[in-house]
C-alpha cells in the first residue's frame, strides 16, 4: 500500500468514526463551553443584569432544546452527511482539486464561516428575515444563552445554506464538523457577559469576535444593531466595512435588544415562537 493510499485510508476512517460520534462531539462540546462561560459569567459579568437568568434562561434555553429536536428529526445525518454525500459523489469545488489535506480543511472553514457572515447580513437585511432573526436581537440582556436563542425557522434555514454551501464547496467532513463545533462555540463566547483586559481584546479582536464586539451588535440603536455581524472570524466586519469598535453609550450604559419588544413576558418560549408573526409586544 502506498503512502497516499495509506493516508487516504486512514482519513476515511476518521472521518467515518467522526461522523458515527458527531452528535455525542457536538454535545460534549455545547456542554463544556456553557458550563465554563456560565461559570465565568456568574464569578465576573461583564455588565450587572437587570433581567435575571432565573427569566431569561428557561426561555432561551427551551428555545435551543426545540431547535434541536427539530433539526435531528429533519436532518438527521446534519451537515456532516452532506459533506460525506458530496464526497462520495466527487461533487464541489474542493473535491475537483488537488490539495493537501490541512489545506482543504483550512479554506473549507474559513470559507464556511464566511458564509454564515453573508448569511447573517442577508437576515438583517430582508424584512422577512429579519423578523425571523429578531428573536435572537429580543433578548433583554446580553449573555451566553442569548447566544443560542434562535427561532425554528432561522435554524433550518440556515441548516438549509449550510447544505447548499457545503456541496458547492465539496468541504470535508472532518472540516465540517470542526466548523460547526467552533461555530457554536463561538456563538456562545461572542454572547458571553464575561469582559476581556483592554488590550487583549483590542488584539484578539483583529482575527477572532470578542465578547465586546458583538455586544455592540446586540444595540437597540440601529446603525450598530447592523453591524459587527461576525460570530467567529473578525475580518469579515473589517474587509466588508460592518465593523464598528464600540457602542456609543458604552458597554455599561447601552440597552440591549430591539425597540418593538422590551416587555419581560416577551421572553417566555410561546411568546418568542409566535414573534415573527407579530409588529410589538402590544399584539
């Protein structure tokens, strides 16, 4: 056996034995990063909360519990069998190339979280999504479940891009996979009440979303709500010119959410499922 055919054998195995495990991956995952920014939140927030989590939390995490069990029963293979299927079939732009396998991984990634930059610019954009999107931007107080408080509808249709993107690009499935354990990773530390030192996150900020660099974009002050719309990479805001370096009020004195709901009842679960549906909290 050759030593291509030999990496390619082992690769294939990984990726097989990656797939079998990626729910357990995913959770383990999900697990210990909301345990720890939870952890760091309740020793050192970044911002005292009015709201406390005792209202919030059985809301948004309801909410991420429901978008589970909805994507499992719709997608059970997720994105990682698209990736394994386009693989299979030679399918994408990755998969007509030869490249050495770190790169593959690396520009499919990069690529990946590019499109959910696009992805979330298009939902602030359209009318439509945006009403859709706007459960996640409703959230009173700013915190690591705010950032996994997304509607049904946003999460399969993202699901949806995510599909289109990984067959257009051929990804592999272990990059997958990687991407989507980072992706929600990061969506849990950009939302995360927790503060950096100055300078590092004025350093970090230059390639990675930091805490307060999203928080600006949870602003119910428009022009910085449509901005700072990374989750991971921080380039994108910069090359695309969506960046904005820090709220006007400040981090202390800015108020979170959207201006159309600001009621507390507005956080329980039945109330953000109906909100697409609805023009304010008086409906």
């Amino acid at each position: 056996m050759t030593d291509e055919v030999a990496e390619r054998t082992w690769q294939g195995e990984a990726v097989s034995f990656a797939a079998t495990l990626e729910p357990w991956i995913r959770l383990g995952a999900f697990a210990g990063v909301l345990t720890v920014l939870a952890a760091a939140e309740a020793l050192a927030p970044r911002r005292r909360q009015i709201v406390g989590r005792w209202r919030r939390w059985p809301g948004n995490l309801g909410l991420v519990g429901l978008d589970t069990l909805i994507l499992r029963f719709l997608f059970p293979a997720a994105a990682v069998g698209m990736a394994l299927l386009a693989e299979k079939r030679g399918w994408g732009l990755l998969n007509a190339v030869e490249l050495p396998g770190w790169l593959e991984i690396g520009t499919a990634v990069v690529v990946l979280d590019l499109v959910i930059y696009a992805q979330h610019v298009l939902f602030h954009a359209v009318p439509t999504l945006w009403r859709v999107h706007r459960v996640h931007h409703s959230d009173l107080e700013f915190d690591v479940t705010t950032g996994l408080r997304f509607h049904p509808v946003e999460i399969v249709a993202s699901m949806l891009i995510k599909f289109a993107a990984v067959l257009a690009l051929g990804a592999p499935a272990i990059a997958v996979l990687i991407f989507e354990v980072v992706l929600n990773a990061s969506a849990m530390w950009s939302h995360a009440n927790v503060g950096l030192p100055e300078r590092l996150d004025r350093v970090l900020r230059r390639v990675l979303v930091t805490p307060d660099m999203h928080r600006t974009h949870h602003s119910v002050v428009a022009r910085e709500t449509h901005s700072n719309f990374g989750f991971n990479l921080a380039w994108w805001d910069r090359l695309f010119g969506t960046y904005r370096a820090q709220p006007e009020a400040g981090h202390e004195g800015m108020t979170i959410g959207v201006p159309e709901f600001r009621c507390p009842r507005e956080l329980r679960l039945d109330r953000m499922l109906q909100q697409p549906l609805r023009r304010g909290d008086l409906d």
